[in-house]
C-alpha cells in the first residue's frame, strides 16, 4: 500500500499493478464521454503501456467539466500521479490541455504536480525525452479531443486500425480519471455524471446529476420542458461537434456514464449536419458563445425516479449487459451494487444513484425510485 508523500495523504492506495484493474472494475468506472467503454479493459493492459495521456481537451465549445475538475480537483489528480510514478505504473503523465485554458483553469494543476510545461510550437514532443508529469499544451481545435488526432498532435503516433496501447500509450480522459482515483484511492462507485445542456433551450446548463436521470428533467432545469418542446424536436446526446440523436421517450432514457452533454436542435438542422452512422455536427450551425453560460456545475437535480442502464456501451459485440441482481420491492442506498459484470465479457457492474425502492428490472435497465415520494 502506498500514500503519497504530498498530496492525498488522506487515503491509502493500492498496488496499482495487483489490484487497480480490479478496484476500477468494482466502480464501474467507464469513459465519461464518447463510447463508455469500461475503464478496466484498458487497466489490464498495463504491461504494455509506459505513458499515460490526459485527454484535458475539452473538446466541445460551452463544455467545462474538465476544465472545472482540473482546477477544482488538482490536488486529487495530483496524488493519483504520484501513485502511478512512484509505483512506476508508468514513466511518464503527459496532460493535454488547450493553450487559451492555462491561465484560467491550469495553474493549479500544474503547481501541484511541478510538471514540465510544452507549448504548442513545440509539439510533436520526443516522448522518450520526458519523464514525470508533462503539460502538453495544443492549439484551440476542437478536434483535438479525438483520441486518435490527440496522439498525432502530441507526438506523432498515427493510428490505423490498431489502438494507442499497441504504441504504449493509455488515454483517459479527465472525468474518468478522477472516477478511477476515486475507486484506487477509496473504492467510490461511479453514480453521478457532470452534464451540459445546451442547443434550444432558455438557459444552458452545466449540472450534476445521479446515473440513469431522465432527461426530462435536465431540459426542464434548462428552462425548456418536454410538453414544449416542437414536434419536430431532435435531442441528441454529445455535443455540438459529436452527437447523436435519441431514439426512445425523453422519460425512458437515463443519464448515462458516457453522457457528457445534452443538445436540443430543429429537425431540419440535424438531418443536414448529419455525418453518417447517425452522428451529427453542429460546430457551425450556431453561436455557442451568444448568452452567459455556466462554469461551475449545480447539483439542483433530485431526481424522484432514476433508470439505470445495464450497460456502459450500446454495441453488445464489445461490451456486456450488467446481470440484475436486485428485484422489484427491493430497498437500495446509494452505492449499493444492483447488476454484477459477466466473468468472461468485458462488462461493469452497476449500482444505485439515489436511494429507494426498485419499481422495474427489465433486460437493458433497472429502475429506482425514491423513498422520499412514496
């Protein structure tokens, strides 16, 4: 067991390499944007890895989960870094951040790492050169959140079909990571998500919210309420730049792990900003900058019913359904495990976001309601 010398004293932290895979997996940790992929399938592979890059691109405009989390939580991420070097689970941290953000949101973090500072011109580094904690900063393109052109851009790997593992790098974005310092440090399942909602709505919203909230009840935080909504409405879950559009009743649809924004659009805008595979871009469609957004997340969300989800991934060919382990009339507290995690599939077990009574278990959810309201 280790404690860091400098920050975090406050907990205990396993051999990262014996019983981190195992830790992350118990929380149920999955990516906290994009695919949900469960975090302790990269976590197994760290005999092949001698790095660790930090997704810190923030790559949505009127998105500031990460960079909230960066400057509010340092000193979390900062005694998960020492852990991994000390332990040498890695032999480098390289944080990728945009170089507009830094004066605003960085300094923080990089006081309490000491880490080497990168400027944009300076990019592609020599990874081999660096050691320890590494501030990588790019230019502001969006597009550098995507995994595969943020390895380009920070030091020239090219993938093609293979994955950032097969060149020694693991990626995790910020959001994720605090959930996996969490889980190493005290063992804390994931269930709760930092949410924006944005697109047609009265206010943007930067909130957090218990897994498996319906969505109606961030549009009607949003001051934009299902039973207004035109009939052509799209919601669409992502952001502007990468989103895809929901097929299912706003009740029946719970927040998921994956889930970082929210967007309200017309109908005739999402089909002519469609990519392909339903995904849909809207980088250019709108002003994201007209009105006062919000930088700090509220939790003003108490969600009377949550839906779980069973699994973190839609595509069932890669990741499996959790396997309810609760019933209908069962009590519940918050953290307590409701689905476990097949033995021999990359899948993640669930647990409950608020406490209650269970109301249904079906094949894909499992739903809560709480005491409070009945």
């Amino acid at each position: 067991m280790t404690t860091p010398k400098t920050h975090g004293a406050q907990a205990t932290w396993p051999d990262v390499r014996a019983q981190g895979r195992e830790r992350i997996r118990e929380a149920g940790v999955a990516g906290a944007g994009g695919a949900g992929f469960p975090s302790f399938a990269k976590w197994d592979a760290l005999g092949q890895v001698d790095s660790l890059l930090v997704n810190h691109q923030e790559s949505e405009p009127n998105y500031f989960i990460d960079k909230w989390l960066g400057k509010t939580k340092a000193q979390t991420l900062a005694a998960l870094f020492d852990v991994l070097l000390e332990q040498a689970v890695v032999d480098r941290i390289i944080v990728s951040a945009k170089w507009k953000d830094r004066e605003k949101y960085m300094h923080a973090l990089e006081a309490d790492t000491d880490g080497t500072i990168v400027p944009p011109g300076e990019l592609p580094l020599e990874r081999e050169e660096h050691e320890g904690v590494v501030f990588a900063y790019t230019d502001n393109q969006y597009q550098y959140g995507m995994e595969s052109v943020l390895l380009k851009v920070v030091d020239g790997t090219v993938l093609r079909g293979d994955l950032p593992m097969d060149h020694g790098w693991l990626v995790q974005n910020t959001e994720t990571l605090i959930n996996i310092a969490r889980a190493l440090s005290d063992e804390t399942p994931v269930t709760r998500k930092y949410v924006h909602v944005d697109g047609d709505v009265a206010r943007g919203r930067f909130l957090e919210v218990p897994i498996g909230t319906p969505i109606s009840e961030l549009l009607n935080a949003a001051g934009r309420p299902a039973d207004t909504l035109p009939s052509d409405a799209v919601i669409a879950d992502g952001g502007p730049g990468w989103c895809f559009p929901i097929d299912a009743p706003l009740e029946a649809y719970g927040v998921r792990k994956s889930t970082n924004g929210l967007l309200v659009l017309d109908e005739r805008t999402a089909e002519e900003n469609e990519l392909g595979d339903g995904r849909i871009d809207v980088l250019e469609e709108y002003d994201w900058n007209a009105r006062p957004i919000e930088t700090e997340p509220t939790t003003a969300i108490d969600p009377s019913r949550v839906r779980i989800p069973l699994a973190t991934n839609p595509n069932p060919d890669i990741v499996e359904s959790a396997a309810p382990i609760v019933e209908t009339g069962d009590r519940v507290s918050v953290g307590d495990r409701i689905a476990s995690p097949s033995s021999d599939r990359i899948s993640n077990p669930q647990h409950a976001s608020i406490a209650g009574e269970v109301t249904a278990v079906s094949e894909t959810s499992i739903e809560i309601e709480s005491r409070t309201t009945r």
